[in-house]
C-alpha cells in the first residue's frame, strides 16, 4: 500500500499531466490561428510580434492588409501561384504551421497571440514569417518544404510548450 507522501506525489503528477494543453503530438506545430484561454503571455507583446512579420513580409513584396482594431492580426494575401486558400493552409499545416484562411480576401489570417505567450520575440517572429513568404514564393517546391518544416521544429524546440505553459528554450 502506498504511503501518503507516494500518493500525493502520484496524485500532483497527474494533474500536472492535467495542465498540458498541447498533446504531444502536437508539440511540433506552431499556432497562427488565434486566441485561446491560455495563461499570461511570457514574450514581446503579439503588436510588435504582428508589426515586425508584417515589415518582414512587406519587404519581400507580399501584401498584408490591417484587421480593423486588432493590431495583433493582419491578413497576409496570397501570391496568385498560391490564390486557392484551402490548399495553401493544408501545405502550411503539412509543414507544421497553422493558420486560418480568409475565403473572401483570398488571404490568410496571422495571428501573433499564440506566439508572444509562447515566448517569441521580434526575431524569431521575422523567422517565422521569412518560412510563411519561402512557402508562398515557391509554392509546390518540395525541398523548400523540408527546410520550412525543419524550421518550425527548430522554433518549436526553442519555444516549447511545459505543463500548460509556454517557455523559451535556452535564454
């Protein structure tokens, strides 16, 4: 029969596992979707986040469009090589990054909330948004997608998520 401090000790373990909002399988994708309920956020704000993709993605000649009172989210309008929408999320979702089509911009939503709680900062999100432009640029070139995925994973190894938590890796 197990002590009481063994059964606490248990008991404090599976709640901890309890607190784990992304399954493992999970932890290798990056969320560009949108808000959830998660705890404070613990890197730069998501406006300087949102601004310094929006700067990076501008400058390689890819148009992004304001979302009226929400300065944390831009919409990222698509080359015409890459126009259908539902597809281009499944290729970013192949590769790791998920985001959220709008069907009547014909663009996509980037949301830097999730980001800023998982501890990004202004160049990690330029990173981010130099992957999105190489996938849009060169859509349907497979080598550029084993490098895009390769780099989501490096993110998301230095940006992991702990226990409900989301924590910066070696800083």
């Amino acid at each position: 029969m197990p002590t009481m401090s063994q059964a606490s000790s248990t008991q404090h373990a599976a709640a901890a596992a309890r607190l784990v909002r992304t399954p493992p399988e999970q932890a290798d994708r990056i969320d560009l979707r949108g808000p959830r309920r998660l705890p404070a956020s613990t890197g730069a704000c998501p406006i300087a986040l949102a601004h310094a993709m929006r700067r990076l993605l501008n400058g390689r000649a890819l148009d992004t469009l304001s979302i009226e009172d929400a300065d944390h989210r831009f919409i990222l309008m698509t080359p015409h090589q890459a126009a259908d929408v539902r597809r281009t999320v499944a290729r970013f979702a192949d590769i790791g990054l998920d985001l959220r089509g709008d069907l009547s911009s014909r663009g996509l939503i980037i949301d830097a909330t999730l980001i800023a709680r998982r501890g990004f900062d202004a160049t990690a999100a330029r990173q981010l948004a130099s992957v999105i432009a190489d996938m849009l640029e060169m859509a349907g070139d497979d080598a550029i997608a084993v490098r895009a995925r390769r780099q989501v994973r490096a993110l998301c190894e230095r940006f992991r998520q702990m226990q409900g938590v989301w924590v910066r890796d070696g800083s």
